[in-house]
C-alpha cells in the first residue's frame, strides 16, 4: 500500500493525510501547492496513490456515468484508490477530479483498492481486497479484469502490493508481481491469469515493491514492514515463460490447466541474489541503475525511526553476504532536536530528501558522502552572527533582534534618566555609566531605596549573564527583598533563574541558604504558573534544586552535631587561653629575710619599750630616797 509518491519527475510530492486528504507539495519551492478532500473522505478514505500520465483520451465512467476528458494533453494526473472501490482520476492541472473509475468485483465489504501501479505501455493496474485484478487502458475505453489467486493453506491472503514487470518480448500478455504472504509472478493473458514463479515468503502481509531494470534485466526489491531487510530478486523475463508471437494462446480447459500446473507448472521458490541490510522496517524505497562501464545500482530506503539508507552497489554476481549501506543520514536541528525524513528520491547524480520540520516539509538535495559511515545534517533557523562594531544598520545589512536574547537597559527607580535616541545615532550615556546606575548604593540617589525591589537588575543580570550582578542580587539578606523581587519577575525569565538558582545552589553552604529563600518565593508568586506551563526544562532544574537541597538535608544533622563540638573545643580553647594570661589580684611572697627583719623590728622596739621602763622606774625610786632622807 502505496500512501505517497513523487511524481514521475520529481517535481511535485503527493501524500495521504491520516484524515483522508490528498496533499501536493512543490519539491522545488518546498510549498504546499494544492489540497484535496474527496467527497466521503472520512467514510470511504482514500487508500493508496499513483502517479500517472494521462495523454489525448477519453475513458467512460460505469452505468451511465458522463464521458468526460481527462485532458487534451498529455498531463499529469494521480490516481487515487478508495475504500469503497472507487479510482479517482485527479488532474494536477485543473486541481480537479477528471474521471471516476469503477469495478464492482466481489462482496461489498472487500471492494477497498489496496495497492496500484502504471506504466506508459501497459496502463493502470489496480488490485482490491478480493484479490481482483483490474488492467486499465484510459486511452482505449478498455479493461480487463483477472481473478489472482493467493490461497496459502485454504486461507485466502489479501494483495498488499503489485508491481508490473517491463519486458521487451513481442508478446501481449503482462507480467506482474503480487506480494502477499508470498511473493509470486503472474502472467496476465486474454484474461487469464497464470503463476510463473513464487519467489519466496515474506514475513508480513504488507510489502513495499520496487522494479529497476537495464536492457537486458529486471529487478525486483523487496521490504516487509516487519523485517529489517532489502531483498533483491531477479525477475527478468525470458521467452521460455512468453506466448507464442502471434500473442493467440488458446485458453486451456481445466483438465489440462490442472494437469499442468501439477506436472510442469509447480512454483519453485528462489533465492534472492542481494539482501541490503536496515535498521529499522523500511517505509519508502528509491532505485536507480546506471549502465557504464559497470551496472551501478543506488538505492536508498527510508525507515520507520525517520532516516535514510543509501546504498551504492556494482552489480557484478549474486552474493549470500549481507550488504551494509554506505552512508546512514539524519537531519537534526542546531539544538539537536531531530528532524524525522519521509521521503527519498534516487536522481541519476544526487538524493533528494524531504523531512519534516516545523508542521510542514521541507526538500532538499545533496550528494551522499560516502566517505563516512554517518552523514548528520544540521538544518533548521542557523545561528545569526553577532553584529560588528563598525556595522551600521541600512536597506542592505539588516539586522534582525531576538527580544529574548538581546539585552535590554533600564535605569532603576532613582537613576539617571535621559533622552531617547534614534535608531543608529550614537549613544549619550556610555556603557559604564548604565551599569553605575544599577548599583545598589543609595546613599546619593534623591529618591527612595532601590534594594528593597530588586527586579529591574535581576533581569538585566539574567539578560547579560553577569554573574556580579546575579551574586549581589541573590546575597541580599531578608525574605523581604527576594519576596517583592519574585512577585514582580515576568514569566518569560523564570526559565533562566531557575537554572541560575541550580547552579548556584551546587556551591557554598551560604549560597545555598540564599537559593532556598529565592526558590521559597518563585514558588509563593508563581506556584501556578510553573505547573500551567510545566516543560522538560523546567522540570529539570527543579529536580536538580530538588536533589541538591536533600543532599545537603540529609548531611545536616551531622552537620550541626560536628559544628557543635567544633564551638565547644574552642570555646574551652578560649577560656584556658585567657585564664593563663589573667593577672593576679593578690600577690604574696614569703620569704625568710622578711621574717628576720620583721623579728628585729619587734626586738629592737621591745627593748626600747623596757628602757623606757626602766628609766621611769629609776627616777620614781630616786625621788623616793631622796624624799625619805632625812
């Protein structure tokens, strides 16, 4: 099932919408050139497409439908298989429906078109649930229908994709290739159709089919949707498997058919010359051959998981071996971010890429290096330089500002104010002087202080990445400033002073007391915001201040216990350290010559004390006698 398609030159991309649309884009001007919503496209959706040529013709639609032209010109149209078993014939030029094309074979509910494919010699060939295969000739007004049948163990097998088979013998009959659970080559004659080969199993229903072919042969590429697998089949057509010339084959009765086909006629199963080897289930192949010196087969698959394959391979035999490819692309953005590819077109000297980016899609062209293993394409909005100094901004050079990277100054609450220039005229107030303004010193502003609502020169810090100016912001004491600061924060920064409050809470104890009185405010002012608009970035600075700030919780208890005994040993330090150095209130010395002075004091006043006593008593007694004389 075929769900896009380049056109025949590559010109312009079609795809099926998962609403039922039908989407065109220009390769060449990446736009989306035309939009298409059949009638019932939510009740019987388109299922698969084809691009097709459609030259000077007339095709009559079934009971009675109006004849109508598809065009007077060779022109090119798409056809559109639906659900409901209907092929829309839709005219690129005229962005219009041109012919409907019906074919009632089967029960109703397996009427739904699985798989088309056209070539300018044979026409278009569609298959539908029922396994019918329908040959359409919209240059002639002629059909032909034939029953394929794909029973695998009484158990009949749906048809998920055809592929017609070029050859070069003079013959009417059609080759053709149904994949299913089996893949099997058909011969297609005077409405009977007849099994030439089986190639082999596939591993799922659904198949991806490609031919490429030389002069002399033809090649057959197969992709499962659940394998991660190339197979290359050599499906050339030989005259030992044509009709006679005369294109007359007698239709045989069943007597002889079965006979046949149980004597002669047994399908062998074959071996697939080449297997390239993927990654992941392919979901579009390209091919091309190139005749040289040597046959050249490129080939360039595209995966599921968004990436391309290519190959660059000589064929020059059959080979057991898996082929690796020569180079693995990727598109992603400058950030990393990749860009899934959905399509892939080999050119005879280059690739042709389409891959999404930003709801729509984008092509490009390019030559695969094949010098190394992996090829990463960088696309995407480039990184625009910095603008000199000596640049000026006119008609020619523009230059074209990021509000959410560029820096913008604004003079704080009592700063100097001036006039606005124009743009382009040279600046009044230098750059030191801006940055003098954001200073926290107040003591020679006129007005009121500028410290207790620090938003202004926190964002101007988030900005310009000042690290000066984001440490003296955060270092601010009281859960007042940082509370009035956050309250007034536009949303559009909370982003970066996140990240700012995880990097710094990674540092110094101190610093990290002051981010949980930071992050205690955003969440108080902005707790809503923050789960409204909760993003991968977001999530993940709060969980690295989350971690951080349990860490260091959990080392707390410790902590404070070591910083316990780590005061109580100096302060015994302190004390002992001061008691030696105290001088004494009291000093006393005892020492013997003292006491020996002391003693001889006291004798010499004690006998000082007897003379006088004894002179007293002398004169008392003197005068006695004296008196008693007669």
């Amino acid at each position: 099932m075929a769900e896009a398609a380049f056109s025949e030159d590559g010109k312009y991309y079609s795809a099926i919408s998962q609403d039922g649309r039908l989407r065109i884009w220009d390769t060449e001007t990446n736009t989306l050139k035309q939009e298409y919503t059949p009638d019932l496209h939510l009740t019987s959706p388109p299922s698969c497409v084809q691009w097709i040529t459609v030259g000077t013709s007339a095709v009559t639609p079934q009971k009675g439908k109006r004849r109508s032209s598809v065009s007077a010109q060779e022109t090119q149209c798409i056809a559109l298989g639906t659900t409901s078993g209907k092929i829309l014939i839709y005219s690129v030029a005229k962005a219009k429906v041109e012919t409907v094309l019906e074919e009632k074979l089967g029960p109703i509910q397996d009427r739904k078109i699985t798989c088309l494919d056209w070539t300018r010699k044979d026409g278009l060939f569609s298959c539908n649930k029922s396994n019918y295969l329908c040959h359409w000739k919209l240059d002639v007004d002629k059909r032909h229908t034939y029953s394929v049948n794909t029973d695998n163990k009484n158990k009949v097998s749906g048809i998920s994709a055809i592929r017609i088979i070029p050859h070069s013998l003079d013959t009417n009959a059609q080759y053709i290739v149904t994949a299913s659970w089996q893949l099997q080559v058909w011969r297609l004659h005077s409405g009977t159709a007849s099994m030439v080969k089986c190639l082999g199993h596939n591993a799922s229903q659904q198949s991806i089919l490609v031919i490429a072919e030389t002069s002399e042969k033809t090649w057959l590429i197969e992709g499962s949707q659940t394998e991660r697998l190339l197979s290359f089949w050599d499906v050339t057509v030989s005259t030992d498997v044509a009709p006679p010339t005369n294109g007359e084959e007698a239709t045989p009765n069943k007597k002889k058919r079965k006979k046949s086909l149980s004597t002669s006629d047994v399908p062998t199963v074959n071996v697939p010359t080449y297997n390239f080897v993927l990654e992941d289930a392919p979901k579009m192949i390209s091919v091309r051959v190139q005749e040289d010196t040597e046959t050249k087969l490129k080939l360039a698959a595209v995966t599921r998981s968004g990436v391309v394959h290519y190959y660059a391979h000589t064929l020059n035999g059959a080979s057991t071996k898996p082929i690796k490819p020569g180079v693995t692309l990727h598109v992603t953005t400058a950030g990393a971010a990749p860009l899934p590819l959905r399509c892939a077109r080999v050119t005879r000297a280059a690739l042709h890429l389409g891959y999404t980016h930003e709801q729509g899609l984008v092509f490009e062209t390019l030559v695969p290096d094949l010098s190394s293993k992996t090829q990463v394409l960088i696309r995407g909005e480039a990184k625009r330089k910095k603008k000199s100094k000596n640049s000026t901004t006119n008609e020619i050079n523009k230059v074209v500002s990021e509000p959410a990277k560029d820096v913008q100054y604004i003079e704080p609450m009592g700063g100097v104010t001036r006039k606005r220039t124009a743009p382009g005229a040279k600046v009044e107030v230098p750059m030191e002087a801006r940055l003098a303004n954001l200073a926290l010193d107040t003591a020679d502003r006129s007005r009121g202080a500028v410290n207790q609502n620090l938003t202004k020169l926190l964002v101007q810090g988030l900005h310009s990445k000042d690290k000066g100016i984001l440490e003296m912001v955060l270092r601010q004491p009281g859960r007042g400033v940082a509370a009035r600061t956050a309250a007034q924060l536009p949303p559009a920064v909370l982003p970066a002073l996140l990240e700012q409050l995880a990097v710094v809470a990674a540092r110094r104890t101190t610093l990290c007391a002051h981010v949980c009185t930071w992050v205690s405010a955003i969440l108080r002012s902005h707790a809503a915001l923050l789960l409204a608009t909760m993003n991968a970035h977001n999530a993940d600075q709060l969980t690295k201040l989350l971690a951080t700030f349990t860490n260091r919780r959990s080392h707390l208890c410790q902590l404070l216990n070591l910083k316990g005994r780590l005061d109580l040993t100096l302060a015994q330090r302190v004390a002992r350290d001061s008691a030696v150095e105290q001088e004494a209130v009291i000093d006393y010395n005892d020492t013997s010559d003292e006491e020996m002075e002391v003693e001889r004091q006291s004798t010499a006043s004690d006998a000082s004390w007897d003379d006088d006593r004894f002179d007293g008593d002398s004169e008392e007694g003197g005068d006695s006698d004296s008196g008693g004389e007669p």
